[in-house]
C-alpha cells in the first residue's frame, strides 16, 4: 500500500484540503493512492470514490471515472480475487470520449483482441526501430565530427539532418520507457511532459525543414549553377529558429484555445490546433518537391547528352539522397493529413496504414545514416585513408628500420 510521504508531489497538491491519512475510527480503509493517473484520497471500506476523467488523448474530462474500495480495505482490481497492484484498477473506459467509444462498440470481443495485439506489435515495432535508430545516427554522426576533413559545408548540413532526427527519436523513446514504467515519471511531472511533447513537435518541424535545406542546396548547385559560399547561419536560422518560432506560436494558440490553462501533457492536442503545424510542413515539402521536379528536368533537358564525369556522379549521389530523404519525411506526413476512420469494415485496411506510417516513421533514421554513411565519397575516402595509414603503422611496427651515424 502507497503510505501517504511516498506519493508523488503533484499527488499532494490534488488532494489539498484532504488528508491522505486515513482516520483512526476503528473502520476499515483505503489509503490514499495514485493509480499513475489519478491521485484518490482516503476511502472507507465498502464505499467508492468518484473523480473527474483526465484530460488525456481520447478520454473526454466532462464524465468521471469511480473507484471502489473492497471491505478488506483494499483497493478494487479487476476481478473480485486481483489484488496484485497495492494501487487497484481504474476503469477508465467510462471516461471515453464519444468517438473512442463507438470504434470499441463496434469490434467483437475477438476483434478488441486484435486491436490488442496490433497495439503491442506497433509498440514494439517503434521501441526497436528508435533504439536502432539513434544508434545508428549517433555512430554517423560521430564520425562526421571526428574527422576534421568532413567538416565542410555539406556535410554540416547532413550532421544538423542527422540532429534533428535525434531529437525526434530520443524524445519519442524517452516517452516510450516513461510508459512501460509503473510511475511514469515523465507524464507525471508537472511541466516536464509538455516540454517533452513540445520538444517532440519541434523535432518534427526541424527534420521537415532540413530536409528542404537539403534538397535546396542541391538545386542551387544543379539549377542555378551557385558554387559561392553561402552562409551556415541562414541555414540554421531556417532549420532551428523557424521551427522553433512556429512550434512556439502553436504552443501559445493551444493554451488560448483551453483558456490559458495547460492541460497535462497537452492533453488531446492532435486534435485541435494543429494546422498551425501542418500547414507549414505542407507547404515545406510541397516546395521540396517542386524543387526535386525541376532538379529532374535540368538534368533531362540539359544533361542527357552530357559526359559522365566524378563531378557529375557525385551530383547524381547527392539527387538520389535528396530524393529519398524527401520520401522518408513526406510519407509520415500525408499519412498523417489523411487519417483513417476505423471501424470493423476498414480494420485489414487500418492495419496496414498504421504499420505503413510506423515503418515510414522508424526507419528515417536508419535509412538517413546509412546514406549518410554509404553514400557520401568522402567518407569513404576517409574510411580508406584510414585503413591504409593503419596498415602502413603495422608494417613500420613489423619491420622496423634502424638508423646508424
């Protein structure tokens, strides 16, 4: 049982002006808990206790959740006999909102299962995808800022790619383990899951926006024919400072619209307020893809009859990457512009849009270091002058060579 000093601090400030002591009249009670959701005060045994819903995704905080403490003195579990969590169980079902409600009236008991089931698989899916991902980019990334020699313009854009999808996948697992932890820190936390869910909407912008920085910088090479040196700190200004000022505004609109008041971890923001977001995203990719288009027509028209040279393939590498850097950001993107309806008629349909939408979203990490590692000539020649200043140290070290006055 959770003794009144180990609950959580935000736990103490719901239950202001309620002692979470249970009072010493010869009943039998239930001691105040935080079920990782709800805080619930003291109950006498044999009666329940009846809260507000949360404002979360999906629940509707204008119906309320009851919790029933048995005449043992303990929380009720899910069944008569489950006495397994100190803190009970909340059936939060009755806090759905009206639209969650009718996609559970609808599924059989057996189609629930396979809801269950996709659930855990996408879970897992994601888990793995993102740890590899990080992984994976932060191998990459070290290397570009181990060797002084990849240090150039270019690849700077690459590294601050690579920066901005590390954002979105550290965030993302951070929130992950926050779940699978029976406290959940992070969501319990007053403030910090709204920076963290906050920060995960930035990171979003930032791969967007860089990506476009991408593919702008091989149009001006290929289209206009712009060798000058351009400044770094413009490109960061619209890879960082813009997104930032735009998830900012949203921010700011998302509190005006709850009456200046936050709701923990933003509550359902996917479903309000989110223009602000997708609109700019839209129209960053939509020139991206404009800029691709004419990338392909310059190369068409201008270039067929042209002699391949180093210069021209390595160019050919860099619209290649551009293209499928484009394609890992734009299908999440439109997926998420055009959201399934799920009912037991589209659930074959359902599961392939949502297993489509995490592997589109898991693997732009994956994908991005492994072009970034595979596809990029000076790597690779750094790679081999490594290697051979390796091999050159171990035959001077095998056979050394003496000197005599």
């Amino acid at each position: 049982m959770i003794r009144p000093d180990h609950l959580p601090e935000q736990c103490i400030e719901a239950l202001r002006g309620i002692d979470p002591n249970p009072p010493n009249d010869g009943r039998k009670w239930c001691s105040a808990t935080f079920d990782t959701v709800l805080c619930w005060p003291p109950v006498p045994a044999g009666e329940n206790y009846t809260l507000s819903c949360p404002p979360l995704k999906g629940l509707d905080p204008a119906k309320n959740v009851t919790k029933f403490c048995e005449i043992t003195g303990r929380w009720g579990g899910k069944n008569a006999t489950d006495f397994r969590n100190t803190a009970g169980w909340t059936n939060y079902t009755t806090c759905f909102t009206d639209e969650v409600l009718a996609i559970v009236q609808s599924f059989s008991s057996p189609m629930m299962k396979e809801m269950q089931k996709l659930s855990q698989n996408l879970r897992i899916a994601e888990l793995i995808g993102y740890v590899v991902s990080t992984l994976a980019l932060l191998f990459v990334l070290g290397l570009y800022l181990k060797f002084r020699r990849l240090r150039f313009f270019r690849n700077m854009i690459h590294i601050c790619t690579m920066i901005a999808l590390l954002i979105v996948g550290i965030t993302r697992l951070i929130l992950f383990v926050d779940l699978m932890t029976e406290w959940r820190y992070v969501t319990n936390m007053p403030f910090v899951c709204e920076l963290f869910f906050f920060v995960l909407e930035y990171g979003k912008i930032c791969v967007v926006a860089w990506i476009f920085l991408e593919t702008f910088y091989v149009h001006n090479r290929i289209c206009w024919n712009l060798c000058r040196k351009e400044s770094l700190a413009a490109y960061l200004g619209f890879g960082y400072l813009l997104p930032f000022i735009n998830a900012i505004f949203w921010l700011l609109s998302l509190w005006k619209d709850h009456n200046f008041k936050m709701e923990k971890c933003l509550g359902s923001y996917y479903l309000r307020s989110m223009l602000i977001l997708s609109v700019p995203k839209l129209i960053t990719n939509t020139l991206t893809m404009i800029m691709l288009l004419n990338i392909a027509r310059v190369l068409l028209c201008h270039y067929k009859n042209y002699v391949p040279t180093v210069e021209y393939k390595r160019i050919k590498i860099h619209i290649v990457i551009a293209f499928f850097l484009f394609l890992l950001v734009a299908i999440p993107e439109i997926l998420h512009l055009f959201p399934l309806s799920l009912n037991k008629n589209t659930f074959l349909l359902f599961k392939i849009y949502s297993y489509t939408l995490t592997i589109s979203m898991v693997l732009q990490g994956i994908i991005v270091a492994v072009i970034f590692l595979l596809l990029n000539k000076e790597v690779i020649d750094e790679f081999r002058d490594l290697s051979w200043r390796r091999k050159n140290s171990k035959m001077v070290l095998q056979n050394p060579v003496c000197f005599t006055s």
